[in-house]
C-alpha cells in the first residue's frame, strides 16, 4: 500500500509511473486528496474541542479547590457540549479513514523504474534463456496422455470427488510429486531458508496484508461462516508471521521457505493451454520469502533470481526467464521475473515460477518495520517466489523425458523417487 502523503506530494510522478500498468489513477487520486481534506478539517476542529475542553477541565479543577462549586457545576454543562461534539466528529473521522483506506487498497504498487512499458505479456522481455530445446519423436505424448497411460495421475476422479482443476496423483506419479517438494525445500534449506509449515486458511487481515484482498476477493475461495480464506499461495501467510512486528536491523534478513497446497477460483476456459496440469484449482507449490532492508532488496531479487535458475538446472530442464512488463505485473510486486520451462511435447513456455520484489508495498500493510541503527522505524521490504511450482514441472518432466521405454527421472531425483523410470 502506497502511503497517501508520497502520493498527494507526488502526484504526477505517481500517476504517471502507474500509467505503465495501464492504469489510470487520475479519479482515485483526485478522490484521495478531497477525503484528505476533509480528514485533516475534522482532524482540525477535534483537536480544537480538545483543547478547549482541557482548558475547562483545569479551570473546573481550580474553581473546586477555591469553593466556587456553584460556578464549577455550570461550566460542567459546555463539557458536556464538547463530549458531544468530540464523539460526533470522532465518528466522522473513523468514516473518512476508512474510505480513504478503501481508496489506498485499489491502488497498486507502482513499478519499479526498470519496468519495461508493455500492454500484454508479449512485451514481457527475455533477459535469460538455458538449455536445448529437446526434439521429441512424432509419437510423444502431452503429459496428460502420459499420465492416462502410465496411471500416474487419474483427472477423471478428481472431477468426481471434486470438480474440474483437482487432480488425483498415484502410484509413482504421487512419489514423484513428493520427491520434487522435498527436493525443493532440501535445496531451499541449504541455501539458507528456515523452513515453515503454515496454515492453509488466512483471516481477512492477513488476505489485506500482502495484498490479495481486495484486488482477488473474487478467485480466493472464502468459507463465509468463519470469514476465513483458502490460500492461493504459501506467500500469505508466511509473510503474514510479520505481520505488526519490528524488527531490529542486525535481524535482518528474514528468510523463509514453506510449501503448501494453493487454491484459486479463477475462472477455466477450454483447449490445451489449461488442459491437464496447465491450470489447476488446487495444486501444490514451494516458496521463499524474504524480508529485507530497503537497500538491500534488490540485490536480494539478484539472490533469488539465482537460486530459482540452480534448481531447474539442476532439474536438466530447458528455460528462460522474463522481467514482466507493467500490464503483467502482479498487484503488490513492483518487479518481477517470471521462470518458464519448455513442454517439448506441448511445443509451449510454461510459466513455474514468479520471483518478485514487493518493496515497502506489502510491509505498509502489515505494518512490518524495522529499528535501524538511529533508533528510528523504517517500513522493511518483502519479496517472495516460487521455487517451484509443482504442476508444470511435472508435466514439462514427464513430457520431456518420454522414451519408447517408459519416463526417464531426472538423476538428481532419483534418490528421491528410489526409481529412475516409470513404465
């Protein structure tokens, strides 16, 4: 969340780097600044009664001490007045607070300067490519025949114990899926992650916190009796354990990996592209998160970017990497490199990972600081990514790694698995 001073003192520089998301801030900003202006009038007058009314409070105290009891007992009736006044003008105050909060929630974090400009996810820009595109014979199979014929995955029955988007993974394929998680977190933990298990439900503060309520109310699966919300990313709640806290300066960073289901409500459509394993309502998925000091965070992006790269290398998986443009970029992120890998058998990029910067963005909201070495409360920065998400991994592995005698499992997983081949 944007604080409303940086954006009333900077307004056209505020609009104008929002504009790179498409965004148009103009009504809202304009909003912003007459609501403020109406707080800082009651602000005024409140003060005012205040002071008054503290001044006849002493005068009140005085005339008892003299004896004037009389006296006293009259000008007790305009305190009266003022406690009137003070808790009408304290309900206006909370009224206006609380739209010019609703107001800074719609607003999203603006880009960092490095942005490229761009109105779709074709001017996303390639910064990073690795590894030969595999050629695959003309009987490959995509990844959800594959599953039909080696019975690793059974869609069928997760659409009848469910629906559409919750896949059944056995055998093999269900030792396979929890190899690549404790392989994640192992890599994780030795890159020098403190490992984390979270709850799957949030409270609406936490939703609030990092910045999926409001801006995705509508995908994020909400139990209403108990106003709790299904995750859609480990990132929620694992950012959320610093939620109203500060940190001292010599603590920091903070960093943290957990894995979780996610689950998200977003609406389907039809063909290959969300075919399968390409788009779930529930899937599984490891993050890193990292709390940083401002100057830090985005060699600290640098860190990340790197560690994500050292597990699909080690994974053998051809990729590339791409600096999202300002229509691509999440709400609260203001940088982000997406991680795709190559499904040789689809002949598609299949976004696994997104690694982001969030800057004091999300920390506003959670209200995370840290002491620096002045003694003073600065906002600390957020960040988070993927590392990895499972889905499209498994496919792009089993795809990928198709032979006429069955699916060959990447060596570096094979003591996870304790077998190199399904057939």
């Amino acid at each position: 969340m944007l604080k409303v001073s940086y954006i009333i003192e900077n307004k056209k520089q505020v609009i104008n780097a929002l504009s790179k998301r498409n965004f148009d801030a103009t009504k809202i900003i304009g909003e912003l600044e007459d609501y403020n202006s109406q707080r800082k009038k009651i602000q005024s007058k409140l003060e005012n009664i205040l002071s008054k009314s503290n001044k006849i409070s002493k005068e009140i105290g005085e005339l008892i001490k003299s004896g004037n009891k009389d006296q006293a007992d009259k000008i007790k009736e305009q305190t009266a007045k003022f406690k009137e006044t003070t808790k009408e003008l304290n309900s206006e105050l909370i009224s206006i607070k609380d739209k010019i909060l609703d107001l800074l929630y719609k607003i999203p974090n603006i880009p960092n300067e490095s942005v490229p400009v761009g109105k779709g996810e074709e001017d996303n820009v390639e910064v990073y490519n690795s590894g030969n595109l595999p050629k695959l014979d003309s009987s490959a199979l995509p990844h959800w025949d594959l599953a039909k014929k080696y019975d690793i995955i059974d869609f069928k029955l997760g659409n009848k114990i469910t629906g559409s988007g919750f896949p059944v993974y056995k055998g093999m394929g269900a030792k396979l899926q929890r190899s690549l998680i404790t392989f994640f977190l192992d890599l994780n933990t030795n890159a020098g992650y403190n490992e984390v298990q979270i709850p799957y439900l949030v409270n609406e503060d936490s939703g609030i916190g990092t910045g999926q309520l409001p801006d995705k109310d509508g995908q994020m699966y909400h139990i209403e009796k108990d106003n709790l919300y299904l995750i859609p990313t480990a990132e929620v709640p694992a950012t959320n354990i610093f939620r109203d806290v500060i940190l001292n300066e010599e603590d920091l960073p903070k960093s943290i990996t957990s894995f979780s289901p996610c689950f998200r409500r977003e609406a389907g459509s039809y063909g290959a592209h969300v075919r399968g394993l390409n788009r779930l309502h529930q899937f599984d998925k490891v993050e890193i998160i990292r709390v940083e000091h401002p100057e830090k965070s985005h060699h600290a992006l640098e860190e990340m970017v790197e560690h994500v790269k050292s597990i699909i290398d080690k994974l053998g998986l051809p990729y590339r990497i791409l600096k999202l443009c300002g229509f691509d970029l999440g709400f609260s992120s203001a940088l982000t490199y997406d991680f795709e890998v190559y499904s040789a058998a689809q002949k598609k990029w299949l976004e696994v990972s997104s690694v982001s910067n969030c800057e004091s963005y999300q920390s506003n909201r959670l209200k995370l600081r840290y002491r620096n070495s002045d003694g003073n409360i600065e906002l600390a920065h957020t960040l988070n990514g993927s590392a990895l998400a499972l889905p499209r991994i498994f496919a792009t592995i089993i795809e990928n790694c198709q032979t006429e005698k069955g699916i060959v499992i990447p060596e570096i997983l094979v003591p996870y698995t304790g077998f190199s081949m399904i057939n």
